[in-house]
C-alpha cells in the first residue's frame, strides 16, 4: 500500500495536512458520543443516589462539563486507569447559597445546559466562555429561565455570555397537578429545549411548546432516552415535551461510541475508495448521525454492521456519486458531506441546515469559503450549500477555530496533495486524538512540521 503522510500535531504544529491516493484499509477506534456525554452527566449530577458513567467523551466540551458540574457541589471520581469511566458520588449542591464561577471554554451545549441547571442553584453562578462562545446566541434559555423565575444579568452582549443566574423565584418540586408550562423558540438550537427538559424533573415537571420550525428535533429524542435512562418519564410529540414529576435516580449507563466521530474515517473511504471500520459503533442508537450511513450508500458505498462496528467501502472501479439530502437532523456532519461532494462526480445539494451559521463558526459562509480555496465550485442557498466538484488545487486551508470544519477540511488532503488546515489542535474540543486515531488506524505515516 502506498504511504500516505498525515501532519499531525504532537507540538501543536501551525497546520495539519493529509495525503496520497492509495486505497485505504483500516480499523479506528473513535471517543464516546459527546451529545450523551454530557446529558448523561446533567443527569446523573440531578439524581437520587451514586450513578457510573462508562466510556465518556474524550474531548474538551466533556471536561468542560465535568469541571463545571464540580464546581457546582458536584463530586465526580474519575476511575483508576481509565478516564472515560466517572462515578457521580454526589449531584450538584442545589441549596448551597455561595458563589461560584463556570468557564465552558468554546462548549456551546455544556454553558446551555450550565445555565439551566445554575438556575435550580440558591447562590449565584457566573458562566463565561471563550471569547468565540460569546457570541453565540444564548437567548432562548434566558428567557426560558427567566419565564420559570429565576434571576439572570447579562453581563455582556445582550443574551450572550457571561450570564450570572440565581434561583431568585424559581421554585422546585412544584405539585405535578399545577405543572409550568413554557413556550420554546427553535430557529436557532435544539440545544434550550434539551436544557430545560433535562431540569424539568427537579421542578415537579414541566410542558415544553415547541414552535413547527424547531431545529435538530432529533436532538430531544435523544435526551428524552438519556433521562429515561435516569428514571424520568418524557414524552416528546411534534408539538410539545411533557416531563412528569418523576425524580431522577441513580443509575449505571454506558455512553455509545460517537457517530459523529465515525463520519471522518468513512468520509475518508469514501473519498479514496477501500474499506474502513469503525470499532464500537451501534446501529441502535438515539444518536440521529448514524442515519449518515445511508447517505454514504447513497453516493456508492456499502455499509454493514457486526457485533464489533460498522464497516464502510467504496470499490474504487465504482464512481463516488453527488447526492440531494436534507441535514437537518445531522447538522454537525455537514463540513464532513461538504467535503465528500467536493471529491463526488456531479454535484450535492445540502439542506435544512440555514441555523448551522451560528455554530463554532459559520458553517455555511466560512465553509464555503475554505472550499471555494481548493477549486471547488460553491453555492450558499438560504438553508444549506450546492456543492459543483472541480480540480481542486493545494491550499492552506482556515479552520475558524472550528473542530469540525478542522477534521473535514484535513480530508481534501487524501485527493490533493498540499492541502493543510490551520490550527489543527482545535480538535480536542470533540476528538483529541484524531490525528493519531486516523493515522494509525488507516496506516498513515505521521509527520510532525510546520507549514511553509
């Protein structure tokens, strides 16, 4: 097999750059799901009793949310020799009338979920982020909070990080018979809804209204099984989420492996052609990204699954084929098709997804941009990209400080030589051994050296 070289940070080298053609053969063995990650953390740290979590997220968002959860009261103890595996000795102080102070970094879901679960707190918590997460919207959960009682100063930009929340006239363990009801905006993120109905056990339930426009509706299927998991009784209807005034119970839960994280060793046999399997990985999942098999068959490979992962191949004789497909309940795998399509024959058209410009960057501007540098023919619609393959050329590529457009982005490499991403270490916001994993999984030499 021929060699291809992977530049990948051991010193935080300025880019990462991935190459060669050959077919590729391997096995990866990716991190945790980050989306139960952390939901499973929000509801262990609101349960009655000790809970285990098993095979938690490697990234920084996870650490985020542990960190912050600790800082809340919360006693977490990390088992010996494996760090994916926490026992919750104790849950968040919710009585404690101190300060205390949250840093969530570039964590979009763990300062969401923070500042709905600070709201149940006496004292007063300050949330703050990096400066990329102050400017992303945090709104919705104000309001929401607001709506409940609690006392919330915007400490910056109009509904953006930093927040300071208190409790204020929240009240909890209201009488399930006079269950609050709240109305939900969902243009922007899934994300407010997931946080309320995550603390709505702990307020004697609660009806969540959700607008017809809501976002990564999938998303609250998944955190409607997580607390179920935990004992809480959920219903989600395309109209509304009914959370009864079931407390939270201790448990022992095993997070599935990240499908989201699988997209990149299968975006790479697809581009290449070969054969990859991801260790792990299970096809019955509340996870909405393990649909992203299908529109990998879609565009000509074959997928099967086993008892040890799913597998994904392309015949290299057969063409890698444009596709149409509707991205709503999979935004965060949108860079990972964007770059698919920019190495398919014909061209892809990607919809449902005109909120992911609100992500950790523009996920619709800034990714067409970094396309548009390769050669690729790129079109913004309102809602999503059409994507017209052409001769790509050598490029170093911006990653916005954006995980997910890092790790894509890096994949150009395997069809042109001489493409490279800037800042590659922001990958440990969701995967910090991508570079190695893929390295060393699909048999690629890492080499370790600034661009020039």
């Amino acid at each position: 097999m021929a060699a291809r070289s992977f530049v990948a940070p051991r010193t935080a080298p300025d880019t990462a750059s991935l190459s060669g053609t050959a077919r590729l053969v391997g096995t990866v063995a990716i991190p945790g799901s980050k989306s139960l990650s952390n939901r499973a953390l929000v509801c262990a740290a609101l349960s009655t009793g000790e809970s285990m979590l098993r095979g938690l997220a490697s990234g920084d968002d996870t650490a985020r949310m542990v960190a912050g959860l600790r800082a809340l009261g919360a006693e977490i103890e990390q088992l010996a020799g494996d760090t994916r595996d926490v026992v919750m000795r104790r849950g968040v102080a919710l009585a404690d009338a101190s300060e205390c102070s949250v840093h969530t970094g570039l964590a979009g879901t763990t300062s969401r979920f923070l500042t709905a679960l600070a709201a149940l707190r006496v004292g007063r918590t300050t949330i703050d982020g990096d400066a990329g997460l102050r400017r992303r919207p945090m709104g919705d959960v104000i309001r929401l909070i607001r709506t409940l009682g609690a006392n919330v100063e915007e400490l910056g930009e109009p509904n953006c990080l930093p927040l300071a929340v208190s409790r204020g006239a929240l009240q909890l363990e209201h009488d399930s018979s006079t269950r609050q009801a709240l109305v939900a905006q969902g243009g922007v993120s899934s994300q407010f809804v997931s946080a309320m109905m995550m603390v709505a056990p702990r307020l004697g339930g609660l009806v969540v209204s959700l607008p017809r426009d809501m976002v990564s509706r999938e998303y609250l299927l998944m955190t409607a099984e997580v607390m179920r998991a935990f004992g809480a009784h959920v219903e989600v209807s395309d109209e509304q989420v009914q959370v009864g005034a079931v407390s939270y119970e201790g448990r022992r839960y095993n997070v599935g492996a990240d499908w989201s994280s699988a997209s990149y060793p299968f975006a790479a046999v697809a581009i290449v052609g070969g054969e990859v399997r991801v260790a792990g990985l299970r096809s019955d999942t509340a996870q909405p990204e393990a649909q992203f098999v299908h529109v990998l068959q879609s565009m000509g490979c074959a997928v099967r699954s086993d008892a040890d992962g799913v597998v994904v191949s392309r015949d290299t004789t057969q063409s890698l084929r444009g596709a149409d497909v509707d991205m709503g309940s999979m935004s965060d795998l949108v860079p990972t098709l964007a770059v698919i399509a920019a190495c398919a024959e014909g061209p892809t058209t990607i919809r449902g997804v005109g909120f992911i410009r609100a992500k950790e960057s523009d996920r619709i501007g800034d990714l067409a941009t970094q396309l548009r540098a390769v050669g690729t023919e790129v079109h913004e619609l309102p809602d999503g990209l059409r994507i017209v393959p052409r001769a790509l050329h050598a490029a170093v590529l911006d990653s916005h400080d954006d995980h997910r457009l890092a790790m894509s982005l890096a994949l150009l490499g395997l069809r042109c030589d001489g493409v490279a991403v800037r800042d590659p270490e922001v990958v440990a916001k969701s995967w910090p051994d991508y570079w190695a994993a893929m390295a060393g999984g699909l048999g690629l030499e890492i080499r370790d050296e600034p661009h020039r």
